[in-house]
C-alpha cells in the first residue's frame, strides 16, 4: 500500500488546484492526484476559462496557461429572438477542457504532485481500495463522487454540459456566443427490459432492428427516479428469471461497468436526431444468459435497478401477448 501526505481523487480543475495550493503551502509534502483516465483525456463542458480563474492560478505560481489562446471580449446571448450583446469588464477564454486540464495536472506535476492512474471505487477510514492511504483525502470527483458517497453524504447538484466544436464566423471572432435551446440531457432513469430473438440477432448484425420488433419487447418503467437523486453510474442491476418456480438465470452487473460515460452516450444521441419530446437511452445488455438458454411462455422476467425499483414481466406469445398489453 502506498501511503501519502494527501491524495487528492479527481485529477480535473479542482483537484490540480488542490495540490497545486497545497505544496504551495509545504512543498515537502507528498501528494496524490489519483485520476481514472489518462491525459490529455476530453471533457464534456463550456469550455469558458474566467479571468478570475487566471488570477488565482497566478497567486499560486502557475503561469502561461492560456497565453497562447485568443482572449473573448465581447459575450452575446441568444434565445429565439432575445438577443444580449455586449463588452465584457475584462476579458474571458474559451479553451478546451482536453488543453486546460491537461497543462494544469502538468503545472501540478512540475510543484511536486504524483499522477496516479487509478479509478477509486472505495474509502475506507483513510484507505483508498486498499491501495492508496493519506492522512488527508480530498474529493474532487465531480458529481457522483465515491468520497461523497462513502462519507454517507448526499450527491451534490448535478449540471450536464453538451458542447461542440465548430469554425468561427467572422461576425462572432472575439466573442463569445451562447444559444439557447432544444438538446439533450440525463433527466430521469427507470428500467428496461430489452427482448432480442438471438436466432435472428446472431444472423446478420443488420437484422437487429428485426430481432425487437415482437410485441412487449421492451417494457419500460413502472419507476421513473430524477436523473439528480439516483448516482446511475454506479447502481446495481440484477436480472432473475423464474421458470416453474425456481430461478434459472440469477445474475447481477453494475452501471459502472459500462465503458463510456453516460453523457457520452446522450452526446452521441442527440447528433443526428431531433427528439423534441425527449427521448430514452437503453445502455446495452449488461447480463448475457448463456448461448443455450431461450425464454419459454410461462417465465417472468424480473430486473431490479439500485435505488430505482424493479420490473417484472411474464412471457407470453401469440395473441396472449398482446391481450395483457392492450390491458394495461
């Protein structure tokens, strides 16, 4: 186990400045940014650098880091026909969180700091999955933080950024634009039950579609949870599916298992379609019952989400499947 002076979880702004503040403090301190991906890694956010934010990173000895960018004096906000357009106090920037992040976990770096490439999962008094201890463990791993959780505290106030990159017009250089409108973000999360006939799946890749086109083969609910009260990157779901009475398929997997970010996943989503009334997003399949098994009429299959609820639905065919959902 490796033990340090302070360990800091979440290599983003907060975290860097943390142990940039702190060996600036006592440079013969041995700090951890313990961060789970690897830099320069993209961040989905504004983008938009204050220069208060400057003058911070100044007092604390870092320098240059947005010297090369083109300050925006000028900020407009649209919303339809609203328009506000006008000269800023003092000037802003607007650098990408893949440049930012990546030269102040380098001004961190160069104070003393160590980077460890480490997810964490668990704390434990001051034990960090039983690898990492500190005498001071510092949170900085955003909303759905494991400090927080592990503390038994409530998950902080959640925003959800969707940005893009495009090339400056000529009427918008030195000025930063903010429009308002339709887009996509996380607002609830409930369970679904997602049907696949494998011998028309296992065919051809492009025979999906035809392969979830049966009636009920995806039962949605009967919980809809506020995507701000539930972390949904780290909840348990468990798939039980009974037959005769007994179990035959009893597994569990968790969201944090999933290898792209969920806002990646919203991003991805809402770049080609328009979904004016929203729109819901299944993950994937999680839990894979072996290749032999198929579902039989009379099986109920029951998927119960941590901190959701849970969904139960028999299997039926023919007109028997849509006489139960016509009844409901």
């Amino acid at each position: 186990m490796t033990a340090w002076d302070i360990a800091v979880v979440g290599g983003g702004p907060a975290g860097t400045a943390t142990a940039i503040g702190a060996l600036r403090a006592d440079p013969s301190l041995k700090v951890a940014i313990l961060e789970r991906a690897d830099f320069p890694r993209a961040k989905s956010c504004g983008d938009g650098i204050a220069p208060q934010v400057v003058d911070l990173l100044t007092e604390a000895g870092v320098t240059g880091i947005v010297d090369d960018w083109t300050p925006v004096p000028r900020l407009r906000l649209t919303r339809g026909s609203l328009v506000v357009d006008g000269e800023m106090q003092r000037p802003t920037w607007v650098v990408p969180r893949t440049v930012f992040d990546h030269r102040l976990v380098t001004a961190a770096q160069k104070a003393g700091a160590v980077l460890v490439r480490h997810r964490v999962r668990s704390l434990s008094g001051t034990t960090l999955d039983e690898t990492h201890s500190a005498q001071v463990i510092v949170g900085a791993d955003g909303p759905h933080s494991v400090v927080r959780r592990s503390l038994g505290l409530r998950q902080g106030p959640m925003a959800v950024a969707i940005r893009g990159y495009a090339p400056t017009p000529a009427d918008r250089r030195g000025r930063l634009a903010i429009v308002f409108g339709d887009g996509g973000w996380p607002v609830a999360v409930t369970i679904g039950n997602d049907v696949s006939s494998r011998d028309i799946e296992g065919a051809n890749p492009l025979y999906i579609p035809q392969a979830k086109i049966f009636a009920g083969a995806c039962a949605l609910g009967p919980v809809i949870r506020p995507a701000w009260e539930v972390d949904a990157t780290a909840l348990e779901i468990r798939l039980r599916i009974e037959r005769d009475g007994a179990a035959v398929v009893d597994e569990s997997v968790s969201t944090g298992s999933i290898a792209r970010p969920l806002t990646d996943l919203v991003d991805y989503l809402f770049r080609a379609e328009n979904f004016p009334d929203g729109a819901w997003l299944s993950t994937g399949t999680g839990i894979v019952p072996p290749d032999e098994f198929t579902l039989r009429v009379g099986d109920r299959v029951t998927i119960e989400v941590q901190d959701v609820g849970s969904l139960s639905n028999p299997v039926m065919s023919g007109r028997d499947a849509w006489d139960f959902l016509e009844a409901r």
